[in-house]
C-alpha cells in the first residue's frame, strides 16, 4: 500500500487545473444568487402568512381590541371577594369547580380550609379532600376559643410571579384580569407552582402542565358567573367587575374594611377577604 | 464610486440576515403569540370557548317553574339546584334531556351544610346529626330529613 507523503502531493497549481474548484469570488457569487434565489421563493410562497406574522407581531397596526365573538375584554377587570363570615364550610364550591374543570381527583382549583384557634393561639388547620365533601365534627387537643373556614384560590395577582418566570410564555394575565395557562405551550417544568406564594398552581396528572383556577373563564365570557360563586348557598363568594358602573362587589372593595392576602409580598392579588382573622395563613 | 459594489454586498447580506431572521422567527413563534403580550393570544380564545357545565340561575326553571317558585320562596331559595342535584349538562344538553337528573335525599348531604361544627357561622341553622333525627322518632334512613323538611323549602 503506498503511502502518501506531502512531498509526493500534485504542486498546487496542478490540482487548481485538474478539478473544476471554484474560486472563493465565484463561490461566494454563485452562492448567494441561489440563497437569495431560494429564500425570495420562500418570502413569495409565504407572503400571506408572512402579512399574519407581522400584525402578531405588532409590525401592522393591530385589529381590534376584542378578537373573541361577542365578548369585549377591554371593558370588564374581575375581582374576587370572599366574605370568611358567611361561609359554612359545605364545599358546594370545590364540588362545583371540580365539575365545571373537570379538575382531577385530589388535585384542587379552590379549595376551603377550617381553622381552629385556641385561647393561648394554638392554631390547628384541616382542609380533608379540600372540604369538598364538607366537614365532619371533631374532637381539638385544645380548646377551641374561635374557628372559621377559609376558602382559597387563585388571587389573580396584578404582580403575578408565575408569570413572570415562566420560560416558555406559557402564563399569562388577560386584559380583564385573570391568570391563565397555555396548555400547549407550557412545558410542565413546575417552576410557577413553587413561584406561587399561594399554592393555587398544580402539575396536572394527566397533561403534565401547569393547572388552575381560570375564574370559569369560559363562563365569564357568556355572562355566567364563576361556578364556585354560583354555587355558594350563602353569598360568602362574590365575583365583581371593577369596570361596570355601579359594581355591587366593586362598590364593597371600596368602601369596607377587606384583607388581600400576603400584601408584603406585592404581588396584588385581586381576591380580597372580609373577615379575615388575623391567624388565617 | 468605485466601492460601490462592496456596499451594494453589505445591504444586500443584511437584507439577506434580516429575511432569515423573519423567517426563522416564523417558524419558531406559533400564531397569535405576542398579539396582546408575551403569550399566544389564541390560548384566550380556547379558554372561551370551553363548554359550560353547570347553567345559570334561571336554566332549571324554564322547564320546573313549581320548584323553581317553591325554592325562591323559601330558606333555600339563595341555593342553587345544582348544588344539591347535579350540574346541568348531566341532565340537558342542547336543549334535549339526556338522563334523568340525580336526587340525592341523604342525610349526608343535608349534613354537609347543616351539621353542627364550630367553625360555622351562629346564626347559621345547625343540628348534630344524627341525633337530631332520633330526638324526633324517626328512622335512619334515606331520605330522613324529607320526613319533615321539604328541601326545596324547609319551612313548608
């Protein structure tokens, strides 16, 4: 087997002759002939998505503010109010948003805990299957000086941490308030579920992406109230629209002492409670 | 102008750099995104056009007028039906019956709301059950609190 040595190499110039090499003026003035060729296919194929892409993007002026039929989101900005006092813990409400959501077993959008405090401030907190089935009487190691239920859920923050560090733009906040999820975006890393300071997130079992409470947004949409605030029997759980004038719930926010929850972490939830004792975490 | 032509091969590689971005952003953003912000707006559509479970208020009274009337009259009349039957689309959809409606008459469901607990309201109407059921003679049995409430209106 010969073995080739750089000596024994054609002289440069007798290679250049014997293959048809172009040179790198040529290279490059023919390449960028059949790039641009190319690409001018691509555009001209593409142009109407392209005109698409560009009002997504903002390059056009935008069409109208409202794209969802029948429903203007520029004129309503929802807020929750929970009066503590009233509720009597029957978790008609948990029941009603696992129906509405489909919301898997075990798993909670909203959810009611029961807090019993005693005269020395023990504080003891149950919340068994969310007080979806209601709640038993029990029997405290301590006495029990004061108790009330306290329904959760999303606070639908103006601040929203979740949305903030999602990497996908998978989270968002509408125009009219309420923090969604895109299923089909979201990647399921669960990186807003430990951003959220009040554990209204969840990993879907399922889908394998971010889950919560979407305030019944396709109820909202066709004028229905959430299904939580629907099926409350006592009025403890009230949806408002600071946007509609003479706003029963606004009118309530405004004007009567209510408690937003972890307010030194400013992330301004739009759930506000009455009622609230000061134990309740 | 006899550089011409090396500034023509400049505007002409940005052209070039500019159009492979577009195109490659493209390809990457799915539709919508960044319409309203840093999400794609057809996700909002797609919440909306969810299909509702449970109906509004006024849904079950178009077909049952009595109860509805009785309900409203009474204690009951803030609860809505659904709570103590079932959401609405188990039993309409599109406005054709598709199953009978569930009646639940267990005392376990009376007892969800009306069971004495401690962290209820005081004014709330609260019985321990089910003693309060044996303190009037009645039987354990399904349906017990109908013996002598009627649920669509406690006082009558």
């Amino acid at each position: 087997m010969p073995t080739i040595q750089a000596n024994n190499l054609p002289p440069h110039g007798d290679r250049e002759t014997a293959l048809p090499v172009l040179d790198r003026r040529g290279f490059l003035k023919h390449g960028t002939r059949a790039l641009g060729a190319s690409l001018a296919t691509l555009v001209l194929c593409d142009l109407a998505e392209l005109m698409e892409m560009a009002e997504a993007t903002g390059l056009t002026p935008e069409p109208a503010a409202s794209v969802l039929a029948g429903y203007d989101w520029t004129k309503h900005r929802y807020v929750y109010l929970v009066d503590v006092r009233k509720c009597i813990g029957c978790g008609a409400c948990v029941r009603a948003c696992a129906q509405e959501n489909n919301v898997p077993r075990d798993y909670f959008r909203t959810w009611v805990e029961r807090y019993e405090v005693s005269r020395t401030g023990e504080v003891s907190v149950d919340s068994p299957n969310g007080g979806r089935d209601g709640f038993a009487p029990h029997v405290r190691g301590h006495d029990v000086t004061k108790a009330f239920f306290f329904p959760k859920l999303c606070c639908h923050c103006t601040y929203t941490p979740c949305v903030q560090l999602c990497p996908v733009g998978a989270s968002y906040r509408t125009l009219d308030g309420v923090v969604l999820v895109d299923e089909k975006r979201c990647i399921g890393c669960g990186y807003c579920v430990q951003a959220c300071p009040y554990g209204s997130r969840f990993i879907h079992p399922v889908t394998h992406t971010a889950s919560k409470c979407t305030l019944c947004y396709h109820r909202l949409t066709r004028g229905l109230l959430p299904a939580c605030v629907q099926a409350c029997p006592v009025k403890a759980r009230m949806l408002g629209d600071t946007k509609k004038v003479g706003d029963e719930v606004a009118e309530i926010i405004a004007t009567q002492t209510v408690r937003i929850l972890q307010p030194e972490l400013l992330t301004e939830p739009n759930c506000y409670y009455i009622g609230l004792s000061a134990e309740a975490r | 102008m006899e550089h011409a032509k090396h500034i023509i091969r400049a505007i002409l590689l940005l052209v070039m750099a500019v159009v492979v971005f577009v195109l490659v952003r493209h390809f990457l953003y799915p539709n919508s995104f960044g319409l309203h912000g840093h999400y794609r707006f057809d996700s909002v559509a797609e919440y909306a056009s969810a299909a509702p479970v449970h109906g509004d208020k006024g849904s079950c009274a178009a077909c049952h007028e009595e109860q509805a009337a009785t309900l409203t009259r009474g204690k009951h009349g803030s609860v809505s039906c659904e709570v103590c039957h079932a959401p609405l689309s188990t039993h309409v959809q599109e406005e054709a019956r598709v199953a009978p409606m569930l009646v639940d008459r267990s005392m376990q469901l009376c007892a969800t709301c009306h069971q004495k607990l401690v962290a209820r309201p005081n004014g709330f109407p609260q019985v321990v059950l089910p003693d309060h059921a044996v303190e009037k003679g009645a039987q354990i049995t399904n349906g017990v609190c109908q013996e002598c409430h009627n649920a669509h209106n406690p006082s009558e």
